[in-house]
C-alpha cells in the first residue's frame, strides 16, 4: 500500500497536491543542476582546449610562420574569441541583490538564491525559510521559482555563450583548413 492509499481523500484534498509531486520538483531540480555542472565542465574543456591552440599557433606565428602565417593567425584569433566566449559561460555575474517580490502580503523572491540571502541577516533568512516550509504549497513554490530561475541562467546564458563558443571554434577551425589549402596551393602552383 502507497502513501497515497493510506491518506484520507480529506488529506488529499488539503494539501492539493498529490503524494509524488515532490519527487517530480526534486528531480526538475537535480537535472538542473546537473545541466549547470556539464555546462560548465563542458566550457572548462572548451576553454582549455582553445588556450592550448592559441598557445600554439601564436607560438608557430611567432618562430616564422611564413606562408602559413595567415591560418595561424585565423586559427589564434578564433581560438581566442572561443575562450572568451566559454569564459562567459562560466563567469558569475554577482550585483546587487535582486528585488523582494511582495504579492498577497508575502515573500515570493527566490529566497533559495545565494545572492538574495547573502544580503539578508542569517536570522531573517531562517526565519523566512522556516515560514516557506511551514506551508507545502509556499515550499512548492519556493522549490518551483528556483528551479526556474535556475533554467532562466541555463537558457539564456550557461548554454547560450556555450554553444556561441562552441560554433566560433569549429567556424575558425574551418576558416583555417580553407586558408591553409588557399596557401598550400600558392605554395605548390610557384
């Protein structure tokens, strides 16, 4: 027998909410911040992978690149502009604490957030998490908004600058092959 048959219709009904709907917020939750992690695992690999070949065509262009000083250049440049690009990804962006949202006479701001509660005294912030967790559907909500909010970062940010990165480092690598066969081709048609 599950939670859900050994509750009372009359529970059910006051909580609105059915047995199970916490594991669907918490698993919303944790592949959120798994696709935070990858994300930033994914710009770390990025940006050292684009480092090293910078290093290396600005190195190969400085001992004398001669007729291939072009892809070189073509390659350090977009392997630069790469990095920036995953740096962004990955850079945390921390102003100033984001508004209090009041509706109905209550707290509706991300509570969760670290940049709302690091501006916060450590007693308030207990306090107002004590209150959230005092009504399930107030918990609900504070689990949902940051989740979203979360995704907010992932979406428009995280993934975007990633994928940004990602297209100006293979466009560059492409940019090179062509430049090299150009010069390659100067080079076998003297």
């Amino acid at each position: 027998m599950d939670s859900a048959e050994k509750s009372t219709p009359a529970e059910r009904a006051a909580t609105g909410f059915p047995p199970n709907a916490v594991h669907l917020v918490r698993t919303t939750q944790q592949i959120t911040m798994q696709l935070s992690q990858m994300a930033d695992q994914k710009a770390s690999i990025l940006m050292g992978a684009t480092f090293v070949v910078f290093t290396l065509a600005v190195g190969q262009a400085r001992s004398g690149g001669g007729a291939l000083s072009m892809p070189l250049t073509i390659l350090a440049t977009f392997s630069f502009l790469s990095a920036l690009l995953a740096v962004s990804a990955v850079l945390p962006r921390v102003g100033k604490a984001p508004p209090v949202v009041y509706r109905d006479g209550k707290d509706h701001s991300n509570i969760l957030f670290f940049g709302r509660f690091a501006q916060m005294e450590e007693d308030d912030y207990i306090a107002a998490v004590k209150a959230r967790l005092r009504n399930e559907e107030d918990m609900y909500e504070t689990m949902l908004r940051d989740t979203y909010q979360n995704g907010i970062v992932l979406a428009r940010r995280k993934y975007r600058y990633l994928a940004y990165a990602y297209r100006l480092f293979v466009v560059g690598l492409t940019l090179t092959f062509v430049a090299f066969g150009v010069e390659m081709a100067r080079l076998w048609g003297q």
